[in-house]
C-alpha cells in the first residue's frame, strides 16, 4: 500500500513560508492606499492671534528698561556732580559741605549734621574722597562728642587729623578743588 502523505513536504509550524514583500519606492507625495498618514511629527498648534502682540509688547517693554536703565547710569556717571566733589567745593568756598552757611555757634557737630555730611562723602564715586572725606568727618565728630572737662583729649586726635586734612585736600585737588582747611 502507498502512503498518500509520502508526496506532501513535511509540515511547516507557523504556516506556509512565504517570501517577504519588499516595498517599492514611490513618486514623491504617491502613497498606497492601504498605507495611511505617514509618521511625521505632530504640527504645532496654530498660534493665537494674541502671542505675537503680547510676544512684540513684551521684548519692547525689556527695551524700554534697558535705555531707561542705560540712561540712568550715564546721567549719575557723567553728568550729575559727583557728591565728594560738591562738598569739595562747598568747603573751597567756606561753607559746610552740603553746601550751607557756617555756624557761627559754639562749633558743636550735631549728628544730623555728622550723618548727612558723612553720606556725602561715602556716596563719593572717587575712592579717595571717599577714604579722606568719612576719615575727616568721623575724627571732628570725636572731638567735638568730648566733654567739656576733657578737651585736653583732643590733643591725640592731632596726628590722625593731620593725616586727614592732607588727604582729604589732596583727594579734593585731584578733581581740581583747592581745599584749604587751614584758613577756615
């Protein structure tokens, strides 16, 4: 007897094999139609007519502060009188260094007088006006803080004084104030 399955290949798990399909390019913009959208990123969404008015407003605001803040800096740089410098000329001239007439009264420093002279010399831009300016403020603010039964002391405030006084007219001089403490 013959055996009818003895013609038949042997049998295959998975079905029969078939050879792979290969795609085939096509034209540009030509797709089959069993094949769907491509896969492209999603598209942004459209933008509001809104975004690019606020977008404008807001880069136009940046620059608005920026030549506000530009323009400051030039003004209180360049063009407004350094404070030192006033106070400088204010004691050339022999006022008070805020610009007000001398006191005649019993040469008392009071210390409104102390604090709003001492501003005008630490808002200096000059380093040395600066250094020399608070140093004289702050050592006439010593002395005249002394009691009345020990003025004597003030005899150890002599050298620091000096020191000063030539500094601070020195600082002055360098921005072209003549400052002679020793008249006044």
């Amino acid at each position: 007897m013959t055996d009818p399955y003895q013609a038949q290949p042997p049998y295959q798990q998975g079905g029969p094999a078939y050879p792979p399909q290969q795609s085939q390019p096509h034209p540009i913009g030509q797709q089959e139609p069993w094949a769907g959208a491509p896969d492209l990123p999603p598209s942004p969404p459209p933008a509001t007519p809104r975004a690019k008015p606020l977008l404008i407003a807001g880069l136009a605001l940046v620059a608005v502060l920026m030549v506000a803040a530009s323009g400051y800096a030039v003004y209180d740089g360049f063009i407004k009188e350094d404070s030192g410098v006033a106070a400088c000329k204010a004691m050339a001239a022999g006022k008070n260094p805020d610009g007000t007439n001398t006191n005649p009264g019993d040469g008392k420093l009071t210390e409104a007088e102390y604090r709003k002279t001492r501003e005008l010399f630490e808002d200096s831009r000059h380093e040395d006006i600066r250094k020399h300016g608070t140093a004289l403020i702050d050592i006439a603010w010593q002395m005249t803080q002394l009691p009345e039964g020990q003025r004597e002391r003030a005899l150890g405030f002599i050298a620091p004084l000096g020191a000063a006084v030539a500094g601070f007219q020195r600082a002055c001089a360098d921005q072209g104030v003549t400052v002679n403490l020793n008249d006044n």
